[in-house]
C-alpha cells in the first residue's frame, strides 16, 4: 500500500503506510482535519496516472482514527524527516490512521481485472473481457 497514495497535495495532506496503518496528517486547522474529527467515514483513492488505467485504480473505505498516543505521533514525526527532511511540530498537526473497511482494486488492459476485499468475505478476484 505504500505506493498506492504517496500525497495528497490539496490542502497539505501527506499519507503513507507505516507498520500497519495507513497514516494521514494535516494541517491542524484544515477542513479536511475538522471534518475528519466531525465525521470519520473516508475513502483514499488513488492516483491514476495513465488514460488506460493500465495501472490500475484501488479505493480503501473506512474510518479516520485521531492518533494521540505520543509515540506513535513520534514514529510518524521520524518518518516524514527521513523522507522529506521535514517534520510538523508538535501539536501543531492532526494525525489519523485509517481503518480500512473494505478495498477495491480494478485494472484495465486486456479485459478488466477485479479485486475486491472485506473482512467478511476476504479477497475475491474476478476477470472481466472487455
């Protein structure tokens, strides 16, 4: 997953996967934060970067979790300046991990291959002739 959204670019949102978890910050003041904190249901999609979708195109469903333990806000804060050389100052930022409800993934190109999962039913793959 750690390909699947390197950024957010609008409105300063960063996301990547860490031991787990799919972690998203954001400014503290954004409105995307507030309305995380207001209602937590989310969908990350990610970025398409050919017309064909030879790529692929998945979206994780789920809910935002406010992140307040010190450590885990920590390991996120080492991580973003091991990539970026940057990290936030603390508490100047909201943290989320992301509980990932169910996941799509479609990819075009010599038909259509479906995956989809759930914790439910699992994984279940299914090609499509296009």
């Amino acid at each position: 997953m750690a390909s699947l959204v390197e950024s957010f670019t609008d409105d300063h949102v960063e996301s990547f996967h860490r031991d787990g978890f799919v972690i998203v910050d954001s400014g503290l003041i954004s409105e995307k934060a507030l309305d995380l904190l207001r209602d937590s249901r989310v969908v990350v999609h990610s970025v398409t970067c050919d017309r064909d979708g030879r790529d692929g195109d998945l979206k994780l469903y789920g809910h935002a979790v406010d992140i307040r333990d010190a450590s885990l806000r920590q390991t996120f804060r080492e991580a973003m300046k091991a990539r970026i050389d940057w990290a936030p100052d603390e508490p100047s930022y909201h943290l989320f991990s992301i509980d990932i409800d169910r996941a799509a993934f479609v990819k075009f190109g010599n038909g259509q291959q479906i995956m989809v999962w759930d914790p439910a039913r699992g994984l279940r793959t299914r090609r499509k002739q296009l």
